[in-house]
C-alpha cells in the first residue's frame, strides 16, 4: 500500500491524484442528490484537447478524461520509480510521461463516449403528431366537423387544450372521452373518435 501513495503522490500522477479525488467526491455528492448531475448533452468539445467529447453531459466526459489520464500517469511514474532517474532526467521523463498520459486518458475517453452518445443523444423535438393514439377529453360543449376542442396528457403528464374534428356523425359532448388518431397538419387539428361504448 505504501508504494501506491508514493507512486500516486509522485511527479506527474500527483497532478491528476488531486483532480480525481475532486472528482470521486463529485460523484459522491451526486449519489447522495446533494449536487445534480448535468445531463445536458449539447457540449461539442471544441477544437482542442477535448474535441470529439460532444454528446455527453460535461461531468461525464470530463471524470472520464481525469480517471484515464490519472491511470496512465500512474503507471508511467511507477515506470519511472523503477530506473531510478537522477532528479533532472526524472523531471525530463516525467514531463514525457505527462504528455503521454493525456494523449491516453484523451484516447480513452473517446472510446468510452462514442457509445455513450446514442444514450444522451439529442432529444427530440416534441410534436403535435406525438399526441396522436391518446385518449382526450371534450372540453366544449359539442365536437362537429368544423368545430370542438378536447384535453390530451402529453407523455411527460403535461396537458394540452387541442382542436379536435369529428368526422362522421356522433354525440360527443363536454366531457366525453375520445381517441385523438390522426392530425392534419395544413389545418392544425386531430381527428377524433368516441371512446365511449
């Protein structure tokens, strides 16, 4: 155990040792709801270092890069602990095993992200064809072919006040419940039918 500490409090894995504590506390606060994860996916990485992390929430690509890079630093200081370096050549190398070990945490990230992406992929646009095949209800007194507006429940429980049509003939009145099953988008209303037996 004692190596460990010397090896992850030595020049260059002591750079990343600090960072990833920050970032097991993160994800600790996280767990126990005192911080919230964020879980916006639209960070496109720019054209630096972390380009190619777009399309994950920040937090994860960023734990991700320190938990990979800290991991390679940690096993070139290791490496470097073996030769037993003179301190000028320790800092030369250590400066070298640094440069590699963000290359490698950066390479590892990407591997983990790319599929990550389908899971925090956009979300998609919410439509008014997303209401077709709910159940609604009339809220006007009566529902005709030009006339008549119903309550629908969005997925998220949301409602909405929506103009329906009634095809053919029928009693559909304040109150009834109807099936909203199709929507004609040139003239913004649902076609509904009577869920009542």
């Amino acid at each position: 155990m004692g190596g460990f500490v010397t090896a992850a409090l030595g020049f260059p894995a002591v750079l990343f040792s600090f960072l990833l504590i920050v970032v097991i506390g993160y994800w600790l606060l996280a767990l126990l709801g005192a911080v919230g994860v964020d879980d916006a996916a639209d960070f496109d990485g720019g054209d630096g270092l972390l380009a190619g992390f777009g399309g994950v929430p920040l937090s994860i690509s960023f734990s991700l890069l320190i938990a990979f890079t800290w991991f390679a630093s940690l096993a070139g200081t290791v490496l470097l602990d073996e030769l037993e370096l003179s301190t000028p050549s320790r800092i030369g190398f250590g400066a070298g095993v640094l440069a590699v070990a963000l290359v490698l945490g950066t390479l590892g990230t990407r591997v983990i992200v790319v599929p990550l992406r389908r899971v925090f992929g956009p979300a998609k646009e919410p439509s008014r064809k997303d209401f077709v095949g709910r159940a609604a209800v009339i809220r006007t007194s009566s529902v005709t072919h030009d006339f008549g507006q119903a309550e629908v429940a969005a997925a998220d429980g949301s409602t909405a006040i929506v103009d329906v049509r009634q095809a053919g003939q029928g009693n559909l009145t304040a109150g009834s419940r109807v099936v909203l099953y199709d929507y004609d988008s040139e003239r913004e209303f649902f076609w509904v039918e009577s869920l009542d037996i």
